[in-house]
C-alpha cells in the first residue's frame, strides 16, 4: 500500500496520479461550524486532480472536522499549520501526489 492508502485504508486506485500544481483558495474565515466545513465539501466537488485546495478559517473546530471528514473522504489533507488566529489546510484528491503548486484562483466567500 502506498502513504495515501495506509492513512486512508483504502487501496490505491488504479488511476495515474497526478501532480497537484494549481492552488484554489477558499477563505471561510468569519465563518462558524457547521459552514466552513460544508462549503468546503461544496468546494471539493469541483476540484480538479490538479488542484490543491487551500482553505483558510478561523473556527477552531476545523482542527478535528476537517481530519475526520478527509479519513471518510476520497481527499487528503497533506497540511495543516496556523498562522496568527487561522488555520490553513491544503487538500487534494486522493490519487493526486503533491508537487510546487505554479498558479492560483480565489473562490468567494458565499
């Protein structure tokens, strides 16, 4: 099994990976449980196997919802780190392998 499959317990699929190298960021700062983790699914649904999505909160509850949905999830979160009062993650698909991100997009914060 491969990093991605130990820590999600699934097996690898049998699609290429892909290297992420576009960020799409998501601010939900403002934002309190449940929304900065549903419109994060909403999100996610749209991202691309090249995408990295970067997500910034400042809901503190991130910290455990965001881990437990990615283990239930064909996502992974390959960081996790606080700057000042936020939490930034950075999420890709499961079959992707993360690589220097080259471009970036927002989403709006609705």
């Amino acid at each position: 099994m491969d990093q991605s499959s130990q820590k999600s317990g699934r097996e690898s699929s049998a699609i290429s990976p892909v290297s992420p190298t576009r960020v799409r960021k998501l601010d939900l700062r403002g934002l309190r449980c449940p929304m900065p983790l549903l419109k994060t699914k909403l999100a996610l649904k749209t991202l691309a196997p090249d995408e990295i999505l970067e997500v910034t909160a400042d809901d503190a509850g991130t910290r455990k919802d965001f881990p437990a949905f990615m283990r239930l999830s064909h996502f992974d979160l390959v960081e996790m780190r606080v700057e000042g009062e936020c939490f930034i993650y950075h999420i890709i698909h499961e079959q992707a392998q993360v690589a220097q991100p080259t471009t970036e997009s927002s989403l709006p914060n609705d």
